[in-house]
C-alpha cells in the first residue's frame, strides 16, 4: 500500500514539473469567478424560462474541485465541485486547442477554474463548455481510497477537510445550521436590548464553575494564568458597572474527560440580565429554542435519534427533588451525607472516592432523572451546596433558585437567580474551600477576590443563563456526538491513539 502511494505521489510531482516547464503556475493568486456552481444552474434555469436573456450564458467563469473525470478522445467531462454544489464541465479538443493538453496533468482533487458556455447536453445535465482552463491548485496528495464515501471516524476528525470534501452533502449542512443558530442567539438577544461584550480568556482565577482549569504562564508579567472555565464573574462585574443586559458568546476551557457530549474546549453562550430572576429567564429560553428550532429546521420539532423533540413552549418544570425521589426512592432531606453516599453506593453510583454531598447529588441526578428528559425539560431548585452563586429560595431554606434545562436526556442550559449579597457570597466561596480541602479529587468553585471587591458595591437583582452551545446544534442537527458539530474537535495524538472518557459536570453552564 505504501509502495503504491509512494507511485501516486512522484506521478503528481511529476505533472506538478510538466505544467511549471509549460510556464504554466499550478498556485496562481487568484481567479476571478463570475459565479458559483448553483448560481449558475439556477441563471440556466431562469433563462430557459425565459426570465433572464440568453446571452446571460455565455463566458461564465466558475472554479471547483475536480471530483470525477472521464475522458473519450478528443474530448472530456470533468465534475467540478465548489461549497454551493457541482456541474459539469464539457473540455473539447476543438474549443481549447493546446489547452487541451492540460487534461494529461489534471488529477481528481486538483482545482480547475474554467471560462467557456452554459448549455444543456443531450442528457439533459447543465455543463459548462469550456473555452480556456486554468489551474487554481495542484493537489499533490490523492484523495483517500474510496474518498465519496469516507468513513472511518478517525480519519474523519483528525482531517476534517477531507470529511468535508468527502461527506459534503452530509457534513456542510451540519456546520451550516450551527452558524445560522449562533447569529439567531444573537438577534434574539440584540431585539431584547442586551449588549454582546467580551470579556478574558487568559484570567488569574479560574472561577465560575466546578472545573480543572488548563494552566499557561504569562512570560512578561511572570504570572501564572488560567484559561477561563466560565464567563460568569466578568459578565457580573459589567452588571455591576451599569450595564443592565450583557451577554458573550465565545470559548471556554475546561480540563476534563471527553465523551459524547464533551469537549475539553467549546462555545458558550452566557448572558446575565439585571432585574429578572430564573423565572424570567425561563421563559426566555423557551422563547429563544423554539425560534431558532422554526428558524434554522422550519419547525419547533425535531428529529434525535428515535425521539421527537417539541421545543413549542411552555416546556415542563420539575422539582430537583422530587425526581430524585421519585427515580430512585431517594429523599434528600432523609439522608445526612454519610447515609446518601451509602445508599447511592447500592444503587450503583460510584462512590469508591469520596466526594462532597453536592457531588452526590449530581451523580444521582445525572444516573436516575436525566436519561428520562427526553423532551425539554426545566429541572428546578438546587440543593445551596451545588450552586454558590445563586440566590437562596426564600420558602426553601437549603435550596437555591436554579434551574437546568434538558432534552433528550442532556443538559443544554443553566440559570441562577444570581446571588448578590456580598457577605453569603463569600461565605460560599469560603465554604467551597473547605470542600476542596475535604475531598482533594473534588473540583469546586473557586474564590476571586476581584470579583468579591466589586460585588461590595452593589449589585442588583440578576437572572444569569448558560447555554451549550454545542449541545444546542447536536439536538437541533440530529447529531448523537458533540464531535460531529465541532470543526476540529480535541483529539489524543496520533502515537497514542483516541481518548473517550467520562467527562464531568460542569456548575455554571453545560457543555
């Protein structure tokens, strides 16, 4: 197979030298397209309806791909492909002349810009007939074995590129929907007068969620910095400030497992409003889903798996509580912390570490309730230990006013009331230290003094939201893994082959 390869690419070295000592140059720095492939079907349509004059058809420039070839004599039929689709090109002896001769050193993948005629042929098949061709780029490694049909996974995310030239009508769309569902996040938070502000990514405490952040170094302020987990406390600190509605879409990074639904770097969405509460924020998140879903899929409903998902509002809201319970007989108010890890120990949950109540808590969840919110559902009021940066429910003392929304068994988004009351919050975070000192394998949030000092000043009312969105594109695309909505996701190098392990919860916002 090597030998073969080998064959392959000292052929196309070899065309790469015939067409330089032709004074031909295999990477110009440009080409002027007149149009793109569907345009042009589409003006060859219009024009047999007679909506557009016929001399409309002639001297087009297009460029693509050579994805086929098939040559018969004194004349070829090469299909080009470009990101709006393909056609065909017709090369004629008679029309090109010496041009002709470029087919010998043309290979599948090379890019081919072509000037000449639309016409229909015999077949019925939209072509461009060509009158001069020109070289765009010289491809100088064949596409894989089979490459109209690759699908071996590895190769496919390691080199998405030729996941994309291979699996194009598959793949493109996918990517498509995720841009379209970003710019609907932001006209949908823009119409409601919220400001989109960024905020750092290298940060000097990586707070804001329960996560192993990656560490770097500052070489001229010889500092160590993090790279940010969350967006939450700067967001806050812009509350603070005056700004009554911000949000930031961007990158987050948190040092962890990947699975199915993680990656150690994705995109989030965090927003914070002042002046609204979780239950103002709910409503929005059943608002902004169910209209991207109609925006980007025409309708509210979609398709995951075996599962139609209605994203039509109002979405069920259960209790924290009572589905823990209820799935697995569970009363939190029952259990002091050693009982609960006991009895989650015979339900199956692992609890050979030991972990704080807070941890315990999420793994019950995430074993006995999520699996069964297939539909979107608000899961309502956590326990005070998993959530320090929310506000306190007044009627529930222990309890804070947060909420986690799922479907089709995976978090997809997460809202506080926000905790404003400097002296709880850092109690909290005073608080968090301690676990992190109790149980060393246990991630927890971290104390930002900044963050401390600002709230001191006075911070008013504020419904914060998180929203994956990865995850959000999984549900809306119909895709099963995170990795097939991320261009380039993290991959182990080569030499040690992939990685698939159980990613953890993050606290803030989900991934």
């Amino acid at each position: 197979m090597a030998d073969r390869e080998d064959t392959l690419l000292k052929n196309r070295a070899a065309k790469l030298e015939r067409l330089r000592g032709k004074g031909i140059d295999p990477y110009p720095a440009r080409f002027h397209r007149t149009c793109d492939a569907a345009t042009a079907t589409g003006l060859f349509e219009a024009v047999e309806l007679g909506e557009q004059p016929e001399e409309k058809l002639q001297n087009i420039s297009l460029a693509g791909r050579i994805v086929s070839m098939r040559t018969m004599g004194k004349a070829a039929f090469l299909d080009l492909q470009d990101s709006s689709g393909g056609i065909q090109a017709l090369l004629r002896q008679n029309n090109l002349g010496e041009g002709f001769d470029l087919l010998k050193d043309l290979d599948i993948g090379d890019h081919l810009g072509v000037r000449g005629n639309l016409i229909r042929t015999r077949t019925g098949e939209i072509t461009i007939e060509a009158l001069e061709l020109t070289i765009t780029a010289k491809g100088m490694r064949p596409l894989p074995e089979k490459w109209h049909g690759l699908k071996d996974v590895e190769t496919r995310y390691r080199q998405r590129y030729l996941d994309l030239i291979a699996n194009r009508d598959e793949i493109m769309p996918v990517f498509a929907l995720r841009s379209k569902v970003i710019s609907g996040i932001r006209r949908f938070l823009d119409g409601r007068g919220f400001l989109e502000v960024d905020t750092p990514i290298l940060v000097p405490v990586a707070a804001g969620a329960h996560a192993k952040p990656f560490v770097t170094h500052h070489n001229a302020l010889d500092q160590r910095l993090y790279l940010r987990i969350a967006t939450e406390l700067y967001l806050k600190r812009l509350i603070i400030g005056g700004f009554d509605k911000v949000y930031e879409i961007g990158r987050v990074f948190r040092n962890e497992g990947i699975d199915q639904d993680h990656n150690p770097e994705f995109t989030l969405l965090e927003s914070y409003e002042a002046y609204a509460d979780y239950n103002d924020v709910m409503v929005m998140v059943e608002e902004m889903i169910s209209t991207l879903a109609v925006e980007v899929t025409g309708s509210s409903k979609v398709t995951s798996g075996d599962n139609v998902i209605d994203f039509t509002p109002p979405w069920q809201r259960v209790s924290l509580r009572e589905e823990i319970q209820k799935r697995s007989g569970i009363d939190l108010e029952s259990y002091d912390d050693e009982a609960l890890r006991r009895r989650a120990g015979e339900l199956g949950i692992d609890t050979t570490v030991l972990e704080s109540r807070g941890r315990l808590i999420d793994k019950l969840l995430s074993a006995f309730v999520e699996p069964h919110l297939i539909q979107p559902t608000f899961v309502l009021d956590y326990p005070e230990e998993m959530s320090p940066l929310a506000k306190a429910k007044p009627d529930s003392p222990g309890y804070v006013e947060r909420f986690e929304a799922f479907a089709c068994g995976m978090e997809i988004a997460n809202s506080y009331s926000e905790l404003n009351d400097p002296k709880v919050q850092r109690e909290r975070f005073e608080a968090q230290e301690q676990i992190r000192k109790l149980y060393e394998d246990e991630e927890v949030d971290r104390q930002d003094d900044d963050f401390l000092t600002a709230m001191e000043y006075g911070m008013p009312p504020t419904g914060g939201l998180g929203i994956g969105i990865d995850r959000l594109v999984m549900l809306l695309a119909g895709q099963t893994s995170i990795r097939d909505v991320l261009l380039f996701p993290q991959m182990r190098s080569q030499s040690q082959g992939d990685v698939s392990t159980e990613g953890d919860s993050g606290e803030t916002a989900p991934e």
